[in-house]
C-alpha cells in the first residue's frame, strides 16, 4: 500500500468517516458517558486502546481465522482486551472504572470496533489496521469530547477537572480544578437538562443538525459555484460567437 | 447432509486456541492486578465508613455475613461513636439495571444514622441517584435520615433501584433488631 493510502486509513475515521458524526455508530457510550468531559475523556483513550490492538490483532490473524467463524473470533478477541482494559483500569484508575461503569465492559458489543475488525483490519494489513484504529479512536474521542463539553458547561455551569482523574485533584491540593463558565456569584444560568439522559440525545441532535447544516452549505455553494462557472463559459462562448461572426 | 470432519476440527481448534490465549492472558493480568483492586476497594470501604460516622467513630473488626435470608448484607463492621455503640452494614443489591452498593449506618435503636454509596452501576443510576440516594443521604428540611427513609418510600418507592435500596436498609436494620 503506498503513503497515500497509510495517510488515508488514518485520516478517514478522524473526520470524513467519524464513526459518530458521520456513520452513528457507537451512540450508546456516546450518550452515556458524556455527562463529563473527563469521563468522556477516559472512555475515548480506553475506546481507543480497545479499537487499535484488537485492529492489529484480526489483522495478524485473518489468515487463520476461518471464514464461517469470523465473528465469534473477532468478539472473543475483543472481550480479551475489554477484560484486560477493565482490570487495568480498576486497579490503576479506580474513580475512572466507577464513572464509566457498566459501559466499559459494553465495548464487547461496541459496533464500532466490532464493525472497523469486519469492514477493515480482516482485510488489510497490520500498519493500515493499526493507523484505521487510531484514526477512528481519535475521531470517536473527539466527537464524544465535543459532546461532553456542551453538556458538561450547559448542565453544570463548569467544567470540572480531578473527580475522575484524582491525580489532577492530588497534584492541586487534594481539591478538583473548577472551571466557572456559566455560574458563579449570584449568577447561575446552567440547564440541568443537559446533565440528563435527554440533554445527552438534545446535545447529540443539535451536534448532528450544526454538522449536516454546514454539510448542505457546502453541498449548495458547490452547486452554485459549478452553475457561475458554466453561466460564464456560455457567455463567453457567445462572446466569442460574436466576435466571429 | 454430510459432514466435513477435517475442516470443522480445524474450525474447533483455531477457536479453542484464539480462547485459550485470551483466557491465560486474562488470568495472568487477573495476578497482578487483583492484589492492587482488593487494596482499593479495602481503602475505598474504610473512607466510606468515615463517611458515614466521621472522623471520631473507632471501627471494629469486619464480620462477614453469608446468608439466604439476608440476601442484600454481606458484612457488618461494630462501631463506637461517642460512648455508644452502633453498627455499619456492608450491603450489596443487583437488579435488571445494575449493581447498588451502600455501606448503612445504623444507631443502636436501629435507625439510620447515614448512608454511603459505593457503587451505583445501574443504567438509571442518575435517576436513583437525583431521586433517593441524594435526598436520603442529605435530608431537607432539618429531617433526620430515618425521616427522609420514610418519606422516600412516598416520594419514589415504586421505582425498581428504590425499592432495592430500601430492601438493603431494611434487611440490616432486621439483622441488627435481632442482635446478630
């Protein structure tokens, strides 16, 4: 495969193909954890670490893996890693693996991964598998993030950072950086709504709208664009008519 | 219809394989971390008992609890507060939404003296949260907690993670009643 290409599988899932803007794929994490930015944070790089080593590991194997029995292979390869990264997670960041909750372990039937493992790494090589799952690990993190920042701000009025990363809380006195957008001093004017299940599907939505809004602006000027290009060429084909004639 | 032996020994052996693999790796990652969780969660459990009687309380030792009839206790630690005593239960509930974990603090004429929650994994965990847990752990209205226990029961006692939640209180409130 040439650069070209490598660059292409790595790009493709950060925007052009983002797994949840573009294909909405994964919208159950996606709704769940992104009631913060951090949560949202832990879940992206622990999605992200999921999607590239199982990308790599179908790929290493999809010489081996017999045809008729491809799925269960790809979800018994993808529940080693969930369980791995859930252990890890537990032990090493405790606060993490309880805001994330049951949603970590439900990367199992994540279809994002699942579905990169079939449409992708069983058909390419391990360097293109491993660029498509960091490409679309960061395209997912991105958009969940961008999610979680509307709802976060909206819902709360702040943006929090040490509660899941009790590093950033232990490196600050024991106490969580609070962000003050939306509230302070005698002034609150947060939604709580966005803090809920419905905020989630409303940030969600409007996201969607903004994206397919500019989408259409752009599908519209190049229309607009294409019909000036060919108004100006007739009228210089008539020009040139009349000066011929 | 006739079978290919060959290729689905093959098929059963890739599959064995692939499992094999995943389940040594899982096990050896179980080794090295289990100590490290079980650590955590024994800390977490003894700032979660400080939690519930502050800083003044003295904790004695953690007796396990292992039966039918109390389904949802699974340990109660004796506790000293003031010169008196009373008794911290580590309770644990499942239902088809998750797992809610909570750590009660009883006074010895068996009403709540507070409650911590240690887990609350259920897929409406905000819901129980916003709606019971907050209003039971931080009462309105100068109400004691075992005011705001009974009022819960009108305010949202028909919702599945109330009505657990309220089965785990009042199951360790019976264990201690009969001075087990």
């Amino acid at each position: 495969m040439a650069k070209g290409e490598h660059k292409q599988s790595f790009i493709a899932g950060i925007i052009a193909e983002n797994p949840l803007f573009v294909s909405l794929l994964g919208m159950c994490p996606a709704l769940a954890v992104t009631k913060s930015l951090e949560s949202a944070i832990g879940m992206g790089i622990l999605f992200t670490i999921v999607l590239v080593c199982s990308n790599v590991l179908v790929s290493l194997l999809r010489k081996v893996i017999p045809e008729e029995v491809r799925t269960p292979c790809f979800i018994v390869i993808i529940a080693t890693f969930v369980t791995l990264t859930k252990m890890f997670t537990e032990a090493f960041l405790p606060e993490l693996y309880s805001s994330l909750g049951v949603f970590l372990s439900l990367l199992v039937v994540n279809c994002i991964i699942l579905g990169r493992s079939e449409a992708f790494a069983s058909k390419n090589g391990v360097l293109d598998s491993f660029l498509d799952g960091i490409g679309n690990g960061i395209g997912f993190l991105m958009a969940i993030c961008l999610i979680a920042l509307f709802r976060e701000v909206l819902g709360t009025g702040q943006l929090t950072f040490g509660n899941t990363f009790t590093f950033i809380a232990d490196a600050h006195n024991g106490e969580p950086i609070k962000l003050w957008i939306l509230k302070g001093e005698g002034y609150d004017v947060s939604f709580s709504i966005f803090s809920t299940p419905a905020g989630g599907f409303l940030v969600l939505g409007i996201t969607l709208a903004i994206m397919a809004a500019i989408n259409n602006m752009k599908a519209n000027k190049k229309k607009v664009d294409a019909r000036i290009k060919a108004q100006k060429a007739k009228e210089e084909a008539a020009k040139k008519r009349e000066v011929a004639q | 219809m006739k079978i290919d032996w060959k290729s689905s020994f093959k098929i059963a052996l890739i599959i064995t394989a692939i499992a094999s693999v995943g389940a040594i790796t899982i096990a050896l990652t179980n080794v090295l971390t289990e100590p490290i969780i079980k650590q955590n969660r024994a800390q977490r459990e003894q700032n979660g008992l400080k939690k519930v009687f502050g800083d003044n309380a003295t904790f004695g030792d953690k007796v396990e609890l292992k039966e039918d009839k109390y389904q949802y206790l699974q340990a109660y630690y004796p506790v000293n507060i003031d010169s008196s005593s009373a008794r911290v239960y580590s309770t644990k509930g499942t239902n088809a939404y998750g797992d809610v974990a909570l750590l009660v603090g009883l006074n010895a004429d068996f009403t709540i003296y507070n409650i911590a929650v240690m887990e609350n994994t259920e897929s409406y965990a905000v819901t129980l949260k916003e709606n019971y847990l907050d209003y039971l752990i931080n009462p309105k209205d100068k109400k004691t907690h075992e005011q705001a226990f009974e009022d819960t029961s009108v305010k949202c006692g028909a919702t599945y993670g109330a009505k657990l939640v309220k089965d785990m209180i009042n199951q360790a409130k019976e264990h201690y009643k009969e001075g087990k």
